[in-house]
C-alpha cells in the first residue's frame, strides 16, 4: 500500500493526474452513452454506433494512460517508442470494441459484466504495451503481486459497475462512467507503483517521439473525444427538436383541442384547436394561467347557462370533478355551443384537456328526436286514421252484406241470385281486402299481438279448409284435406291467426288452379333445435310460378305478374301479412314452383301440445224457461242501416226485438224491461256502447241481478277496441261486416246458457 501511495503522490503531477481521470470520465460516459443508443438499434445503424462507442472507448483509454505518463517522474525525460505505442492504442480499440459485442449479443447483468471484463483485460494489455513503450533511464522490473492485484481489482470494478449501476437516466450513465473511470485509474496507479527502475538503460528499437510530441497526439485525441460528445449532443438535440416539431404539428392537427396542465393546474401547452372551440380564451390564453382563472374568463362573458346565480358553487363542483383521475362532461356553451370535456391525468400529476365541439351532434341529435317525435305522432294519426276509416268503410259494407244475406232468404228468380251472388262476392272480397290492411298496418306498427289459448287443430284445418271447399267443387277440382292422427289433438296457440294463414294460402291455391287438385295437409315437421314442429302443406296444380317471381312472392302488393292480378284479382297483401304472423308464431313460410307446375306452400310453426278442455254437459231441463216463451233482444245502434239490417237478420227467427238510437237510450230499456241478450254498438251519440255496458253492469250488481249477455255488434274491429269492450264487461265481440249465420248463433246460443248457468 505504502508503494501505491508513494507511487501516486511522489511519482506523478497531481495535475496530469487529475486531467487523465476527467478525460477518462468524459470519454468513458460518452462510450456509455452511445452504446445504450445501439442497443436500441437494429442492422447497420446498431453497427455503426457500436463502432462509434468503441472508438471513443478506446480513445479515452490511451488518452487517459499517457497523459498519466506525461505527469510520471522517471528520473530523465522519456521517450515513446512509435510502433508499441501505436499497438497499444489499437490493443485499446479492440478490447473495447469486443466488450461491446459482447454487451449487444444478449441482454442481462452478465453479459454486461463479462464484457466489462474483457474491456478492462484489455486496457491492461494496453498498459503494458505502453509502458513497453517507454525509452526509460535504467531497466524496468515488476513486481508480480502488485501487477496481478491492480488488473484483477481493475476488471472487478469495471465489472461490478457495468451489472449493478448501468442503466437509463443521467445518474446511472454517471455512476457507470466514474466505476470505470475508478477500474482504469486502479489498474494505472497499482500497476505503475509495481514498477522498479533499475540502474541499467533500456531501450527501444525503432523510431521514438518525445514526451512533447506524444502530448501533442494525446490532445488531438482528447479533441476527438470532445468533438464526438458533441456531435452526439447535437443529434440528440436536433432528434429531439424534430420529435417535438412532428408532435406539435400532430397536435395541431388533431380535430379536438387539447391542452396540457402541470401538476399545480398551471396551463403549460395548448394546440390551435383548443383556442378555435374556445373562441372567448383565444386571445386570452398564456403559460402559467390557472384552470381556475380560464374558467373564469368563461364566466365573465356569461358562456355558462349552468352556472348563472351559482357562480362560486358551479366552479367548486367543475374543479372537484376535475381533480378526479378521469372525468368527461357535456358542457353547454353560449349560443347553443356543446363541448365534450375530457380530463386525465398524468402519472406526474398533470392534467390534459381535450375539448371536442359536439354542437353538430347536438342538433342531429334534436333534429333526429324531434323526427321521431314527429313520426310516432304520424304513426298515431295514421293508427287513428285507419280505425276511422275501418268503422266508416265497415258500416256500409255491413249494410251492403247483410242486405245480401237476408234477400238470399227470400224468392229470387235466377237472374236475381246471380246478381245477388255477385253483390255477396263482391261485399267478401271488400271485407278481406280491409282486414288485409288493417292487419298490415298493425304488424309495421308492432301492436299485432297473437294469443295463446288451447285450440282443437283438426277442427281449425277443416273448418279454414271448408270455407274454400265449394269454390273448388264449382272448378271441378278434387280437394282434399288430411291431418296426420299424432297432430289431430289439442294445441296452444294462435287459433284465428293460424286459420288466418291457412285460408289464405287454400283461396289463393283454389283461385290460382283452373284443373286437378288442391290439397291441405297438416302433419308432425322435423325437429329444430330441439323444438318439435308442425308443418302445414297447401299443394295445387295451378299455374305456377318461376324462381324470380318467387323472390318478390312475399312483398307487399306483389302477385306474379300485371296480367295475372288483372286475370285472378287480389290486393297481394295476403302472404305478405301470412309470412309475418308466421315469424311472429316463430316459425317459417316458404314455397316451391315452376311455371305450370303448380305449386307448395308450406308453413312450419312450433308444436305445443295442450289438454283438452273438460266439457260441462248441460241437459235440456237444466235450461228451462228459454224456449218456454219468444226470445226478448234489445238491439242499440244510431245507424238506421244497421239496425234494418239485424231486424232482416233476426226476422227469420222467433225473437222479439227492440231497437234503440244511443247508448243512454239501451241503459233505459234494460233497466225497463226483461231482455235475453243485448246487441251493442260501440259509437253512439249521448252515450257510447262502452259506458253503457258498464252502466248495464254496475246495475246488475246493484240490483242482484244475473248477468246478461251484451254481445258488441261494431264496426271497431281493431284488438284494441276488442280489449277495451272486454274490459267494458262484454261477453262477446262480433265485428261489422258480420256473417248472418253467425249472429244467428250468438242471439240462440248465449241466452240458453245464461238460463243453464242460472238453472245450476
């Protein structure tokens, strides 16, 4: 130790000590740094940057050596041999070149570390050959303890430096550079105060240059040096500088305003577009402003609706909402301006702003609200429109059929029953086309509603099979119907609906067939996704159609083509609407056909088996008194028409019946008289039918008395008006135009009931 000591304070100028380890911190960081910037790197760029530190490296380790020599005292001047001085720098070069491969091969502390190793092992060599080097005034001998503990705490410190402290940021390029600088330094003074200069000369072969020569070299090195760091600096900065250039042009060109505040709310930077959607900051706006005082500015000109009569209380709640991590708002400018505010925060503490004008969505939005507002408005004046028009259109046409069905009860000749015919015709045709629009109009709107009830369906396929049964029979067409026995049972469903689909799909196959055969079978479907089906089957030998005509088949007012609805007739409504209700059933409706070919439509909807209902025999005793005495019918209705035509109707049996003009005029007679059954019309002056059917009711109950049946006999046709008269307290519901044969039944068969429910 006493040797290192003296080596160090007596043998060397503390002043060429002190520049050799600057330089060698100087040199050794800037190494550092580059090869931090390689490892970045990929291809030729990592390459040449490597090269580049290793160059520094190297040039900062001789440089480091012989200006320490400079500052030896050996007694005499001393010379440098050219050729082993030249060796030594490229021994420099290419040791620190190999530890910077080494470091690039992989990642990691090791590597690191043996790079660092292999660096230091060669800054040794370096060493040596220096001092090889040296024209010196006597022989040099080495002392080997001394020479091996200053190489081996060299590379100890080079390498624990390089695994422990290298890294990102400033201080840890700086601790890297100072352990080497200290390795560098350890190996020099250990390994030159292991050195002893005997009395013998020593020289050295070849060209020499003197001690002022080499100092010349050593500073055009350490100007190499420096003139690297910086040029380092100045890319840096300048990448730096294009960086933030090319940010703040994304900036700038970014749709939304965006503004960036420091951790003590301070504004810092802010891009054009934050002052265009904040026209009253534009002018206003500096670094170093506050959020609390741009606000401020806002409310001052009175731009916030939200906050007048509550200023203190609004700037409160706006700075604690943004104190959050993540916050975004609807602000509502002045002049019906909307901002989207969005605020973050930084891991620093800073918030950034971005404000996007959202005034157009705003309008849309208003303009999109008062359009739908507008079309549930049409959409309800078109619903109204067409109950009206469904109950002015019913009421004729009621007067039109029922004329008919009561003249066929009487003596015509046979040109008479053909035009009679052809009025009865006529009236049915109007009749579907109605129900066909009104159905139409109620699945656009979504208010159909199917119904679940239990329903024998062998009966429904016969009874939408008979309807249509005569027409065929009059083609000449064989017509035929088959129901396979595992579906002739009880089913839960839509019964009117599902017979709704099936007549049409029969009238559209008898009327379309002109020979051959026209047949509806019902039968078990395959199993879809675990649901058993029922599949429908409507088959003809008509007229067919081709795959073109099959696409359009199923839009609304579509048949095959123009001549056909002039030959055949029909609104082309009616598998537009039965298509519908089968989605609406959660089934299908499709079909198969080629011209002249006939035709297969077939329907497939879920099978849900029901019970069959338990039936209540009721004998003839049990019903005494209804047919004791003629059936007493009171009959409430303000159309002259109708009324003629229920008393035509009801002529043909032996009833009594008493007609009245309004709803006030029924309540009267019922309270009046004995009556069997109430035939009510829905619109009436004074009172309406649905008040006076609850009147009716309310007296019942007051009176004690058993409940009379009260049949609505209207031309409100729609579900609706079917609920509300249900709710009114009416039995039953029969829509204008009725069938004569069906108003027959109601007026026999409801009064025998109430007499046997009285009788039980």
């Amino acid at each position: 130790m006493d040797r290192i000591l003296y080596c160090f304070a007596f043998q060397h100028d503390w002043r060429w000590t002190v520049a050799a380890a600057l330089i060698c911190v100087f040199g050794v960081a800037v190494a550092c740094h580059l090869l931090g910037k390689a490892r970045g790197m990929t291809g030729a760029r990592q390459r040449n940057v490597a090269m580049l530190a290793a160059f520094t490296g190297g040039l900062a380790v001789f440089s480091t050596h012989f200006l320490a020599m400079q500052g030896y005292d050996a007694g005499a001047p001393i010379r440098y041999g050219v050729w082993l001085t030249i060796s030594s720098f490229f021994m420099a070069f290419a040791s620190i070149a190999l530890a910077c491969m080494v470091v690039l091969a992989r990642p990691g502390w090791l590597n690191r570390a043996l790079g660092a190793a292999l660096g230091l092992a060669g800054v040794a060599a370096m060493h040596f050959l220096g001092v090889a080097a040296l024209e010196m005034p006597g022989l040099i001998t080495w002392q080997p303890v001394f020479v091996a503990g200053g190489v081996l705490a060299g590379i100890g410190i080079a390498a624990g430096g390089a695994a422990f402290l290298y890294g990102p940021g400033r201080l840890r390029l700086s601790a890297t550079a100072a352990s080497g600088a200290i390795s560098i330094v350890v190996l020099h003074f250990v390994s030159m105060s292991a050195m002893t200069i005997g009395p013998e000369g020593a020289t050295v072969d070849g060209w020499t240059v003197s001690a002022g020569a080499m100092g010349a070299v050593i500073a055009a090195m350490v100007v190499s040096m420096i003139t690297i760091a910086a040029a380092v600096i100045w890319m840096d900065r300048s990448r730096r500088s294009s960086i933030l250039a090319q940010i703040r042009d994304a900036l700038d060109a970014m749709p939304d305003g965006m503004a960036f505040y420091d951790a003590e709310d301070r504004l810092v930077l802010w891009n054009n577009r934050y002052a265009e959607v904040n026209p009253e900051l534009s002018s206003n706006l500096q670094s170093g402003m506050t959020f609390r005082q741009i606000i401020q500015i806002g409310l001052d000109e009175g731009l916030y609706a939200e906050a007048v009569g509550r200023e203190e209380e609004w700037v409160r709640e706006r700075l604690a909402t943004r104190a959050e991590r993540a916050t975004t708002m609807e602000q509502h400018i002045a002049g019906d301006r909307w901002l989207r505010v969005s605020d973050r925060k930084t891991r620093a503490g800073g918030i950034v702003t971005v404000c996007t004008d959202i005034t157009e969505l705003k309008h849309d939005a208003r303009a999109l609200g008062e359009a739908r507002d507008a079309a549930q408005a049409a959409n309800s004046a078109k619903s109204q429109f067409l109950a009206n028009m469904s109950h002015e259109i019913r009421t004729p046409l009621n007067g039109v059929i029922g004329v008919a069905q009561a003249l066929a009860n009487t003596e015509l000749n046979a040109t008479q029953r053909e035009m009679l015919d052809l009025i009865r015709s006529s009236g049915q045709t109007l009749q579907v086309l109605l129900s066909d629009i009104l159905d139409l109009a109620r699945v656009e709107s979504g208010r159909m509603e199917l119904s679940e009830e239990a329903f024998d369906l062998g009966r429904a396929v016969r009874e939408a099979a008979t309807l249509y049964e005569a027409s065929a029979q009059e083609k000449g067409l064989q017509f035929f119907v088959e129901i396979a026995p595992e579906v002739d049972r009880w089913i839960q469903g839509d019964v009117v609906r599902l017979k709704q689909i099936l007549t049409n799909l029969v009238s559209n196959a008898v009327k379309f067939t002109s020979s051959g055969f026209v047949c509806l079978t019902a039968a078990p479907g395959p199993t879809i996704k675990g649901v058993q089906t029922l599949r429908f089957s409507i088959e003809d030998t008509g007229i067919g159609f081709d795959s073109e005509t099959r696409i359009r088949l199923f839009s609304r007012f579509e048949q095959a083509d123009g001549a056909i609805t002039r030959k055949f007739g029909g609104s082309g409504l009616g598998l537009a609407i039965s298509r519908q209700l089968a989605e609406m059933m959660s089934g299908e409706l499709d079909c198969e056909s080629e011209p002249g070919g006939g035709s297969s439509f077939m329907l497939t909807i879920p099978l849900r088996l029901a019970e069959a209902p338990v039936a209540l025999a009721v004998s003839e005793e049990a019903a005494p008194g209804v047919d004791e005495r003629r059936m007493r019918v009171l009959l409430a209705d303000d159309h002259p028409v109708n009324r003629k035509v229920v008393e035509m109707i009801l002529a043909q049996a032996d009833i009594d019946l008493t007609s009245v003009e309004d709803g006030a005029q029924a309540l009267q007679a019922v309270r009046d008289g004995d009556y069997d059954l109430v035939l009510m019309d829905m619109q009436m002056p004074v009172m309406d039918g649905l008040t006076a059917t609850r009147e009716i009711r309310l007296h019942e109950v007051a009176m004690g008395l058993s409940r009379l049946p009260i049949v609505m006999l209207t031309a409100n046709a729609l579900p609706e008006h079917i609920a509300a008269a249900e709710g009114a307290g009416a039995d039953r519901h029969l829509a204008k135009p009725f069938d004569a044969a069906e108003l027959l039944e109601l007026v026999v068969t409801l009064p025998r009931a109430r007499a046997a429910s009285i009788a039980a």
